[in-house]
C-alpha cells in the first residue's frame, strides 16, 4: 500500500487484519457527550473526595491499582460504562449479574473502594454522582498512582438499571486469536492501536492460572500458534513450578500468579511489557501472539522501544474506553449506592 491510501483507510477507520479481511472500527459506539468539569458546580469535590479513597485504599491494598483499570474496562466493554459490573449479585439479580460471571467473579479487586468513595460524595452531594463516573475517574486515579501523567476525565455517565451477565460472554479470553480481539474491539469503536496500548496495562496486577501459559489446555487449536511458538520455555516452567503448579490444576480456578513474576510490583507500569511478550514472556498466551500477529507485532516493537508514547496513547485510549455506549440525560440513573439499583435499595 502507498502512504496515501493507508493515510484514507486510516482516517475511515478501517484497519486490515491479517486474515486480510477489512474491520471497521464503530466510531458510533464512542459518545461525544461527555463534559470535563460536569460537577463543577453541583458536587465541586467529588473527584477530589474519590482521589482522596482511592490514594488511602491503595496504601492499604496495592491491588486495586490493577483491579480498578480493569473493572472500568470490564464495565465499559460490556454494555457500556453504566456500572453495570458494580451491582451485586447478592442483593440484585442473583443469578445473572455481570459480576458473577466467571470472567468477573472472584477476580474483580477495587469494590469497597469505590463503594466507600460513593458513600463519602452521598454525605455532600446526595444523588448528584454517577457509579459509573466515580468509576471512571478512580480508574484516572490509579493510573496516576501506577506511574502515568494526569489527565482529565469528561463526565456525565449515568448508572444502569439492570446488569446481564451474559453479555459477559464477550469478554476477551487468555486464548482469544487476535483476529477476534480486533474485531470485538473495533466493534466498540476501539482501534488496533487502543487494543495494543491498553494492554500495556497487564505490566502489573495478577492472573488466575486457568488459560494461562502454565494451563495446558488454553494453548491448544491454531488460534494459540502464535503464542506457541514464541513462548519462552523456561519461562514456562518457572510459572509452572512457581505460580501453577500442574499437580494442582483442579485448583486453576483460584490460585494466582503476578502478571509479571520478576517484578510484581506496581512499579512496574510499562515497563517491560512489550520487550516481555517480544521474548514470549507472559502469563496470557494472547498477549504474547500480539507480538507475533502481522497485524500487530509493528506496534508492540514500537511501544517497547518508546514508553513516553505509550504513557500519552494509554491516556488517550482510557477516555475513549470511558466514552462507549454511556447513558446521560434522562436514561437510566444516579444509584444511592453502586451496589443495588434505587429501585430494590432499602437502604
Ligand atoms: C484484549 C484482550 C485482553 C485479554 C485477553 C485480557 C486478559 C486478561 C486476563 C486473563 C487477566 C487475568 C484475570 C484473572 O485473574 O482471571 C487480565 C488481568 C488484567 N487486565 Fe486484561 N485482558 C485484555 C485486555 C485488557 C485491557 C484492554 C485492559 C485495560 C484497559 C486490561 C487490564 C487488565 C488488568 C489491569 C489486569 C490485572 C487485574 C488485577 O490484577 O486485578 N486488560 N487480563
Ligand atoms: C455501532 O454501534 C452502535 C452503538 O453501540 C450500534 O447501535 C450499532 O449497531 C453498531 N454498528 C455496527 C455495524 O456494529
Ligand atoms: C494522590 O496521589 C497522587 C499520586 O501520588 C498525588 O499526586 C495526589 O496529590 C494525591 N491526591 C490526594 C487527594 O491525596
Ligand atoms: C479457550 O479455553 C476455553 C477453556 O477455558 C475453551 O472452552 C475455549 O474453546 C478456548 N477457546 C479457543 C479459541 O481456543
Ligand atoms: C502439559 O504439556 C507439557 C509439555 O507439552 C507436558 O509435558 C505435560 O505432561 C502436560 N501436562 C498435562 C497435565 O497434560
Ligand atoms: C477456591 O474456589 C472455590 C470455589 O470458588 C472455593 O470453594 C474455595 O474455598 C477456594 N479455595 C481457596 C484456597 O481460595
Ligand atoms: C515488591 O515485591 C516484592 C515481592 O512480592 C516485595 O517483597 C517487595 O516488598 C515489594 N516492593 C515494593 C517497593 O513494594
């Protein structure tokens, strides 16, 4: 292709994926009614307050800095950042919450924080702030506290009525081709490009064994090639003898592993992520076949050699991720607390 026609595909939208078939990203599902500043005057504090618990809570407890990135990106990317995730499943809808559905479930971190944050703004501003913006600003604020530069979060999100786990179903897996993150993400309006960036964010937090690389069953079918080939073998075996064990495969479900065991720290922000998966160095098979993938591999040499990049795209990416398929307006509403829609609160 000449520069000009990759230039025009480009800026309609449209990437090539290297099954050579033509994705289009969904600029749609990217609303653009978002304001900065939406409580300014109505609840002048309420990032203020939310920063406050979310600096105070990650003192105490370092993983919801991952687990906050993530929530915001398990809410938004089924059925839109409503806080739909947030509602539980004791309390509401038992059996078919978003939150109980075993991509979420015992793997979701960062709950009570932001339970606690909403609970702090109620006391000043009663029924004026949205779960889903609190959550998207402390997703901000943990990347803050993760190492990222500062950047302001446009607001207006109001909260889902209801949750439906499964639509959970769509949530990207360990062992997904990239072909198909491509295409889901770009079905809600996320590039190639966003996909890679925001990945960046598995350089800190934890996987469950199950579909990793130590989980035999996750690496099989041509989808997991990539990842096959380029797997570091001893880099395997320290995860099986370490993290997940084979004897105790039974247990997958629940036993977990650093994302990156040579530095489990949050300090690691983006550091070595793209330079690991380059060496076939990561827990999820996927992430290491995006450094394989014709279609992908270009960026991820180019993240690893250019973090200051990464830092101002992740930002980027972040509020777009924060902008799919909202409510604003009269839709839905401002629940008392994240948990429990008004409706059945009886608090
Ligand atoms: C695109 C495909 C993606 C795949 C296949 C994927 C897969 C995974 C898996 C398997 C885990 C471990 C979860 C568990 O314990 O079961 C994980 C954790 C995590 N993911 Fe992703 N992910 C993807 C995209 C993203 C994106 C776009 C973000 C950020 C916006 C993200 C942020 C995180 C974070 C921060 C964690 C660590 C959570 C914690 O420590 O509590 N992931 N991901
Ligand atoms: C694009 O997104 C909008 C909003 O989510 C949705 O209504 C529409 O069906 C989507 N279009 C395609 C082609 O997926
Ligand atoms: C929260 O932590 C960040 C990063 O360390 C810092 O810049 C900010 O001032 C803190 N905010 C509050 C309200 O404590
Ligand atoms: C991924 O692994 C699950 C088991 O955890 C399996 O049911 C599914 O078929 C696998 N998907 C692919 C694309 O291999
Ligand atoms: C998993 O795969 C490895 C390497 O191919 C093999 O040595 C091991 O026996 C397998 N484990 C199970 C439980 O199938
Ligand atoms: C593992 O998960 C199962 C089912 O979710 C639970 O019953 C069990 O107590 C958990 N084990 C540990 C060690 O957390
Ligand atoms: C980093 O992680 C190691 C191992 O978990 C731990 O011993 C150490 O205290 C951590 N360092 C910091 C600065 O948190």
């Amino acid at each position: 292709m000449k520069p000009p026609l990759v230039f025009l595909l480009t800026l309609l939208g449209i990437v090539t994926s290297s099954l050579g078939e033509n994705v289009v990203v969904n600029t749609t599902s990217v609303s653009d009614k978002l304001q900065v500043g939406f409580y300014k005057l109505s609840c002048p504090n309420a990032e203020k307050i939310v920063e406050d618990v979310i600096n105070k809570s990650s003192k105490q407890n370092q993983g919801i800095i991952p687990g906050i990135i993530r929530l915001h990106f398990h809410d938004c990317y089924v059925t839109g950042c409503d806080a739909s995730i947030l509602l539980t499943p004791e309390r509401y809808n038992s059996l078919n919450a978003e939150m109980a559905h075993p991509a979420n479930s015992i793997s979701l971190r960062g709950m009570d924080a932001l339970e606690a944050a909403k609970a702090d703004i109620e006391k000043q501003c009663p029924g004026i702030v949205s779960c889903a913006d609190i959550l998207a600003f402390a997703a901000r604020d943990v990347v803050v506290l993760a190492g990222n530069p500062r950047y302001e979060v446009p607001a207006g999100r109001r909260d889902s009525f209801s949750t439906d786990g499964s639509f959970a179903n769509d949530l990207p897996k360990g062992n997904h081709s990239v072909d198909h993150l491509i295409k889901t993400f770009a079905e809600r309006g996320l590039t190639t490009e966003d996909l890679i960036v925001l990945e960046g964010s598995h350089s800190i937090g934890q996987t469950r064994c199950l579909n990793t690389i130590a989980d035999n069953s996750s690496m099989v079918g041509d989808e997991m090639l990539g990842a096959k080939t380029l797997v570091d073998r001893p880099f395997q075996q320290m995860v099986k003898q370490k993290f997940c064990p084979e004897s105790q495969e039974e247990l997958f479900w629940n036993m977990t592993s650093p994302l990156v065991p040579a530095n489990p720290n949050t300090s690691n922000w983006g550091i070595s992520y793209y330079d690991d998966i380059m060496k076939g160095k990561s827990l999820i098979p996927s992430d290491i076949a995006l450094a394989v993938d014709p279609s992908t591999k270009e960026l991820v040499a180019h993240f690893a050699s250019d973090s200051a990049d990464w830092q101002k795209k992740f930002n980027e990416a972040m509020i777009k991720l924060g902008k799919i398929n909202i409510l604003t307006d009269k839709q839905g509403e401002i629940r008392k607390t994240c948990r429990w829609v008004n409706a059945v609160n009886t608090a």
